[in-house]
C-alpha cells in the first residue's frame, strides 16, 4: 500500500507547493462538493460512523462519538 501511494503522487510538483496527501484529498472534497451541489453537512454520516467504530479502539486517535452537528461545527 505504501509504495502505490508513493506512486500515487507527485512529489516534486506537491513539495513545493506544500500539499500533502490530507490538502489534496480536502481540495478534491470541495471540487466535488462544487461540482455536485454537496453540503459539507452532507457527509456527516461518515465522521459519524468512524467515530462510532473509534469509541472502542484504544488505539483510536479519536476514541469519541460525534454528532451531525459536531461534525460540520468543527469544519
């Protein structure tokens, strides 16, 4: 997996324009979100759903349940 994501990107073109794996999939959300007419609010069930599997996980980073209102207030 490390070596497709490795692949999977353009590190020279990134690097110096200081993207990274976490800034390029936040652009691609809000291209997607413009293209298609979707709300931020809209994927609160994800947050929602990873935090619900986090909650047991005492290696979680994030071991706490959230709520719609949660998710798109910490945007």
């Amino acid at each position: 997996m490390t070596a497709a994501l490795a692949m999977a990107s353009d590190a020279d073109f990134e690097a110096q324009n200081g993207l990274s794996f976490v800034a390029l999939n936040a652009l691609l959300m809000r291209r997607y979100m413009h293209e298609y007419g979707v709300r931020h609010a809209d994927f609160a069930p994800f947050a929602i759903n990873a935090h619900k599997n986090a909650v047991g996980n005492p290696f979680a980073l994030f071991p706490h349940p959230v709520t719609a209102e949660d998710s798109v207030r910490r945007r």
